[in-house]
C-alpha cells in the first residue's frame, strides 16, 4: 500500500469543502428566516373573509389550503391602532407574498413604493408601500389587504405586516438581497448572457456534445422564463398550471449534459424520452383530464430525480475522476433538486413556506454554467498553447534539418556546377587550345616558315583568351561578349589586310547569357570568320546584328567576298557550328553564291541555360 501524495491529500480537501458547501447551502433557507424588523409596528392579527364568506380571526403568517377554488380571493381585516402620528414618513412593509395583493388604509389605496419589477406571484416576492402623510390618524386605522390567488396550484401566503420607517426595516446590508426578488432579474440576465455566449459556442462547434446539452437547457430555460413573464394575464393561469410539465424535459437534459461532461455515452433512449414524456403528460391532462395535481405531481417528480441523478454522476466524477468543473455543476444539480422537493412540498401544503427557492438556486447553475464554459475555454486554450510549443519545437527541429539539407545540397550543387563548368573547360581547351597546339608542334617538327607558326600561335592565344573572356559574363552581357571579340578580331584581319564592317546596335536583347552559351556564340562567329578567310579568301568581312523577322529573338549575319567556287562540305566545322547553335537555342544557315558567303545565326530571345 502506498502512501497519499500531496494531491491525494489536496483533492480530499477539496471533496470535503465542496460537500460542505451543498450542506451549508442546503440547509441555508431553513436556517435563516424573514426579516423582522424591531423598529416597527407588527401586525400579526387580523380577520379573514374567503370569497366573501364570513370573516374569521386569524394569525399571519398565514397561508390558504390547496382545496380552495383556484380563483379565491381573500380579505385581511386588521386594526391598526397607534397613539400618536409618527412625524417621520411611514410605509408598510410585507417581506413575504404570495399571489396578487391589493392594499388599502383607512379607504385608500397604498400604491407600491419599492418592490420587485420581475415578482412571481406564485413563487414569493416582498413589497413595500408608502403610506401618505395625512392617513394615518391617532386611535384605530383600518387595514383592508385583499389577496386573489391567480394560480391554483400554488397556495397563497402572507407574512407578517410591519408599519414603520423604510430605510430603518430593511436597513441591514445583507437583509436587502434576502427579500429582494430583483435577484430574478439578475439571474435572468445572466442566463441570456450565458445564452447567447452558449449559441456563438454552439454554432462554432456543433459537434461538441457538452455545448449541444448547454444549448439545450438554456433554451428550455429561456422559454419557461418567458412562460412564467407573458405579458397577457388571460394565458397566464394556463401556462403557469402546466408549465411544471416541462420539469422531466430539465432533468432529463441535466442527465445528458452530466454524461457528457464524464464522457459517458448517452442511452439512445434519452433523446425521445426528453420530448416524449413532457408530451405524454400534457396529452393526459388535457385530453383524458386527469387532474392536474398528480400529474404535475409526477412532472415535478421525474424532473427532481433527473437533477438528483446527474448531481451524483458529477460528484462521483469529481470524486474519482477529480473532475472539479463536475463537482460544482453537481452540487447546483443536488440543491436544485433539494429546493424543487421544498417547492414541492409548500406547493402541496405540506410544510409551510415564504418563497419557492428553485428561482434563486437557478442562479447558481447559472454560475456553474458559467464556470463551466470559462473552464472549457481556458482548457481550450491551454491545449492551443500547449499545442503551438509543441509545434514550435518540431518546426525549429525540422528547420534545423532543412537548414543542414540545404547547406549540404548547395555544397553537392556547388560542386556538381564546378564539375560541370571544369568538364566544359576541358571540352573548349580540347576543341581549341589543344588543336591550335598540335599544329605548333606539327608546324615545328616539319620544319615549316615561322609565319605559319606564328599565326597558329596567335590563334591558339586567340582561342584561349576567349575562353577566358567568357567566364565573366552574367545574364545580358551578350553585347559585352560580342564588343570583347570584336577587339581580338579587329588586329587579326588588320595584319592580314582584311576589312571589317561591324553593326550590333539592331540586335535585341537577348537572355540567359552564361559562360557556356555565350563562348558557344563567339565560336560559331570564330569559326565563320576562319572559314572565309581560309576559303575566300575573303577581302571584306561583315558582321551584323538584327531583329528577327518573327519576333522571337535575333539573329548576327556574318558576310564575306569570297569568290570560291568549293561546294559546302559537311566537315567537322560546320557540324560543330549547328551543334552548337542548337544547344543555345539557335539555328544555323548558309548561303553561298557568287557575290560570296552569308552565314545567318538566328538566337532565341532567352538562350538555353548551358
């Protein structure tokens, strides 16, 4: 057997707290009684008359018996005799009622000075009416109190009467909220403010079970509170007398909402019995009509044992599960359920009773509503939290991968493009410099003239200096490319007595320049220009730029006045020429005719990348 932990120990207290907080609150209304206030005069006397019958005495508090026909109006007579006229202004104060009460002193009416704008007749309120300075007179004053029960099924009360000065009867600070049935209102209020934070909750989850159970009973609950306020007192005595019927429809959702909240599935037959039974019962009270007391009787019965059952579903919750949200919807659910066996036994006259407290313990499930929903939203939200810093760690772990990924894929790229770059640095110091070498080395071995060495030589330098040229250039700077050779080539046909017409300014712009496809242009011009001079021979040499005719890039025109009559072979030269012209794009044409040679390179706007 282990030892119990702090938390063990923690949720012990908090177990034992919680149910004396339901005792305490239980116990509350019985312990603590109406005000009596000492600075007045009590009335406590007086002579009844029911319906007009003769009157007899009687002593208040008083109450009348279930039996009496519903509309019974009864008549207070009482003497109210005093010595002298107070000089400070009186009223006359009533803390607890019942039914709908009509007052008048000495033959005039005492119109309400301070009472309660959301009284339930049936359920208790307090008044408070002023009694005009010149009424009351020294000797006896007649008190005539006419009280009409409006709902039959509630018996009428009337506490004791107390004359004196307002401020210094109801003066105690905690006396006020006691006899104030303005609570009402407040509970109302804060039952549409629930309401309506329930709705925007519910139509954005409306697949969460607690919230549908929570929308549920705050509807049921606004409409028995707009049954309960109908403004049109002819449907009043209707809907008060079987409104007690929707009670099985509460305790039924109460079951559900605790299910829920415990995770515990629902029995498929609590939906249908949550419309079926309250139907049931209006159905048998209005077409077989069966009295209206047991079967109010059993309304209010199924709807007590609802409440009590999920009271101890959510205590047994808070208790096992340490489910503390379930604890105090469970002890609201508990006293509901204890007040509504009160209400049930003043409706029925079996003890005596000021007020009907389920009203006020509404309040407190109000409040445990309202808890309930600030605990799921910071439960929530804590979740998010929780849920963000988890994200965020595995997003900073998997951009520390991807951070080591890149750097290792830019150093493979890296090197792959310095593989890439040396193999075509191979492949033009192959297809160039090393050619122009073994002609030296030819040149040399068979004795020829220097000249012929020395020109090799030049083009051998020519050649490695435009591979060198070429490793500069960016995305535009085909132009740059194009001015670099034409100063290398202007010496050259110089020396060799050659004139040159140069013209680039038509020719658009053209793209994706690299070192590659630009050293790839300046070798099909290199090898145009070697052509006619080696098979011209050609005297005038002219390079120009254009716009092609199609618009879709440009196109440099090498012309020559070479008068050679050789047809155009398919040597090496040429091939590699239009190889090299489609890998950049291009294309390649040659025209010859007497007036000499035209070689046409016709560029795409944007050059391949090569």
């Amino acid at each position: 057997m282990t030892a119990a932990g702090p938390a063990d120990h923690r949720h012990g207290v908090a177990v034992a707290v919680l149910l004396a907080v339901m005792i305490a609150l239980a116990g509350l209304p019985f312990l603590v009684g109406l005000p009596s206030p000492k600075a007045a005069l009590v009335l406590d006397r007086a002579q009844l008359s029911l319906n007009g019958g003769p009157a007899h005495p009687v002593r208040l508090p008083h109450s009348w018996q279930r039996d009496l026909p519903e509309r019974t109006q009864a008549v207070y007579l009482i003497d109210v005799v005093i010595d002298a006229v107070p000089d400070r202004p009186q009223s006359l104060f009533i803390p607890s009622i019942r039914q709908k009460l009509a007052v008048q002193l000495n033959g005039r009416v005492l119109y309400r000075q301070r009472a309660a704008s959301w009284a339930d007749l049936s359920r208790g309120y307090f008044e408070l009416r002023q009694i005009p300075p010149d009424l009351l007179v020294t000797g006896t004053n007649h008190l005539v109190l006419t009280l009409t029960r409006t709902d039959g099924l509630i018996p009428a009360h009337l506490s004791r009467i107390y004359i004196g000065d307002a401020e210094r009867m109801i003066d105690p600070p905690w006396l006020r909220p006691l006899i104030n049935t303005e609570l009402r209102s407040i509970s109302l209020a804060l039952h549409l403010f629930i309401a309506a934070g329930l709705f925007a909750i519910w139509a954005g989850r409306p697949s969460d079970p607690v919230f549908r159970w929570l929308m549920a009973l705050s509807v049921s609950s606004l409409t028995m509170a707009g049954i309960e306020l109908w403004p049109f007192p002819r449907l009043i005595p209707f809907a008060t007398s079987h409104i007690v019927l929707m009670l099985p429809a509460f305790g039924l959702m109460m079951i559900g909402l605790a299910l829920a909240i415990t995770g515990r599935p629902r029995p498929r037959w609590l939906v249908p019995a949550i419309i079926l039974v309250p139907a049931l019962l209006l159905t048998v009270r209005i077409l077989a009509d069966a009295p209206i007391a047991p079967t109010q009787l059993l309304g209010a019965g199924i709807g007590i044992a609802g409440h009590a059952v999920a009271g101890l579903v959510l205590l047994h919750a808070f208790v096992t599960q340490r489910l503390w949200t379930g604890g105090l919807l469970g002890v609201s659910a508990l006293l509901t359920a204890w007040f509504g066996i009160h209400d049930v036994a003043v409706a029925f006259g079996l003890i005596p009773g000021a007020f009907l407290l389920s009203t006020f313990v509404r309040l407190l499930t109000y409040l445990a509503f309202l808890i309930l929903l600030m605990s799921r939203l910071a439960t929530s939200l804590n979740r998010l939290d929780r849920a963000n810093d988890d994200l965020r760690a595995r997003l900073a772990e998997r951009e520390a991968e991807l951070s080591i990924l890149h750097e290792t894929e830019k150093h493979l790229v890296g090197q792959a493009v310095r593989e890439q770059e040396r193999r075509r640095l191979m492949q033009d110091l192959h297809d160039g410099l090393s050619g122009h070498l073994v002609s030296i080395i030819a040149l040399s071995e068979t004795g020829q003239r220097r000249d012929d060495i020395e020109r090799t030589a030049r083009e051998a330098l020519d050649d490695l200096r435009l591979v060198i040229h070429s490793l500069d250039l960016g995305d535009t700077d085909l132009p740059l490319a194009l001015a670099g050779f034409r100063e290398r080539l202007t010496p050259r046909l110089r020396r060799l007595d050659v004139r040159l017409v140069w013209s680039m300014e038509a020719l658009p712009e053209i793209q994706g320049v690299t070192p590659g496809n630009a050293l790839s242009i300046l070798r099909i011009l290199q090898e145009a220009v070697t052509n006619a001079l080696k098979h011209g021979p050609a005297r005038l040499i002219e390079i120009r730029g254009t716009p092609d005719p199609a618009g879709a890039g440009g196109k440099i025109v090498v012309t020559d006045d070479g008068t050679s009559t050789a047809p155009i072979g398919k040597g090496f030269g040429l091939e590699n020429m239009r190889r090299r012209a489609r890998q950049v794009g291009g294309s390649i044409s040659l025209v010859k005719n007497t007036n000499g040679n035209a070689l046409q390179l016709c560029l795409p706007t944007r050059l391949n990348d090569c």
